[in-house]
C-alpha cells in the first residue's frame, strides 16, 4: 500500500530544522493526513541519540514514518577522485544509517552517489561510476545488515552528470547488486530527462524504491496539472508500486532553498502560512485519489 509523505522544508526557504522543529512538524504533517515525513540525513546525523529516541517517540504516537533525504555535502562525495574523500562519505553514510536504524527510518533517498548541488568541476562520467559504484557495494553491506534501503535519485542535467535518466539508473544500481539499493524517480526531473515519464515508471518496476512528486515548476501535485496525475498514478498500479510517495515541493523563493533549488521567484501567491497549510491538504487528497484510483 502506497504511504504518503512531505519533506519537512515546504514551509521555509532555509535548510535549517531543529529537533523542537521536527517534533512540530510530525504533529502538523499527522494533522494534514501524511504517512511520512522526510528529514535531513545531516540533521539525523547532529542529532543525539536522546532527541533520535524522542523523536521516535513522537511518530510513533502519532502513526508517521520517517524517510531520510541527503543531498551531501562535497566532503563526502563518493564519487571523488580524491579517496580520503571517499573514505569520508562511506563513515559519514554508515553513521546516518546507524541514526537511521535508532529512529527507525527504513529509507535513505537522494543524490548519495555523489554530492549536491554539483559544480560540475569533476565530469568523467565513466570514472565517477567506477569510484561511486565501489562505495556503493561497500555501503550495502552496512545498510543490509541494518535493515536499510537506498533509493539514488535520478536528477536532470543541470544537477549532476552522473544519472540524469531511468534506464541508466538500472544499469547503475544492477552493477552494484545489492538488494538493498534502488532507484528515486522524481517527477520535476523526468518531465526534463525522460522522453516519457509514466513509462519511466514501468521500466523501473520493482527497482522502484521511492518517489518524489510535484509539479514541472515545482509546484504541489495538482496545482497546475502540468503533469497527467492520473497517468502516475496509473503507472504505480501498474508496476504494484507499495512505497513511499512523497512530495518535495518549493514554493517560496529566496534563502538557501532558493537558491540550491533554483526558486527566484514566489510561486505561492502571496501566501500566509495558513493558505499553504490549505494548498498542500488539497494536493495530498488530490494525490491520494490519482495515485490509489479512488473516486
């Protein structure tokens, strides 16, 4: 059964969330309806082993699940040429899945193949593979002994080189052969890269691990309909797609997530904290029926 979640940054145009933060927004997501609420992989690995079970706690009272999302910083990428850089990322993730297993969190999504946002100084395509698919394999015994899955998500081209489009996703993730590591489709970047997105979703079938949706401008599912929901949702069905739907919209231009996320101007109308508070309840009842095909 499709579960449905939010990352925790719709309401603000900055990275930051403490811990006090994150009890707050299990509470307004639950409120809403969600399943899910996806965190910082960086903020789970600050957080002490104290807050990680009092957080715990509270999705747990309040029935929400916690993915974990990570768009590392260059220090850790896996993908560098440089291999106490390398070495870096492999403690730095193994740290975040352990935080993971503590919290209970089952997923780890993201660009972890590399680091985000890219400069694009390194593009050796072929040499990026060979060095991130070896961390990879050696992170996948750590994440199946944990219990936990990877979904690598595939970016446009503006955002990485190194997998930009499904089919060389699986490629990817069946050179590295673990169970334990699969494919994050978002729907903003394959409406750039796919020549068509809801067959994207066929082709990835059961490699299917995570989904991030919003709208081609980054919009709320629904809010424009520049994307065939309905043919979404009708592409989960088809592959019985059973994890997490979760979207990751931006709305408010301007601070670090404007900036990373390329948002320069305000695509909320205007709105006060209440009014997006009524946008997204709308798009996730809108979500649930193109994606479950309930009336």
């Amino acid at each position: 059964m499709m579960k449905f979640g939010c990352n925790y940054s719709y309401w603000q145009n900055s990275w930051k969330f403490s811990y006090e933060d994150y009890l707050g927004m299990v509470n307004k997501l639950a409120d809403i309806g969600f399943d899910i609420l996806e965190i910082s992989a960086d903020h789970l690995y600050h957080m002490t082993d104290e807050q990680i079970a009092g957080l715990k706690a509270e999705g747990e009272k309040r029935h929400m699940e916690f993915s974990t999302n990570s768009g590392p910083a260059k220090e850790y990428d896996l993908a560098s040429p440089k291999e106490e850089v390398r070495k870096n990322g492999i403690a730095y993730f193994e740290k975040i899945f352990e935080n993971m297993h503590k919290l209970g969190s089952k997923v780890l999504v993201g660009a972890i193949y590399s680091f985000w946002p890219t400069d694009f100084v390194e593009t050796d395509k072929e040499a990026a593979w060979e060095r991130s698919i070896a961390c990879l394999k050696e992170l996948a015994k750590t994440a199946e002994k944990l219990d936990v899955t990877c979904a690598l998500e595939v970016l446009n081209r503006n955002e990485t080189y190194i997998l930009t489009d499904c089919h060389e996703a699986i490629e990817y993730v069946n050179r590295i052969g673990s169970k334990n590591i699969n494919i994050l489709l978002d729907t903003y970047h394959m409406n750039i890269e796919e020549d068509n997105m809801y067959d994207a979703i066929r082709e990835a079938g059961d490699l299917l691990g995570h989904l991030h949706v919003g709208e081609c401008n980054r919009k709320l599912p629904g809010m424009n309909n520049s994307i065939n929901w309905m043919e979404i949702g009708k592409a989960l069905r088809d592959i019985n797609y059973d994890h997490y739907v979760v979207m990751e919209p931006f709305l408010l231009k301007g601070g670090e997530v404007g900036r990373d996320c390329r948002v320069f101007r305000d695509l909320s109308g205007g709105a006060t904290p209440e009014q997006m508070d009524g946008y997204i309840k709308t798009s996730l009842e809108y979500l649930k029926k193109c994606c479950l095909g309930t009336k």
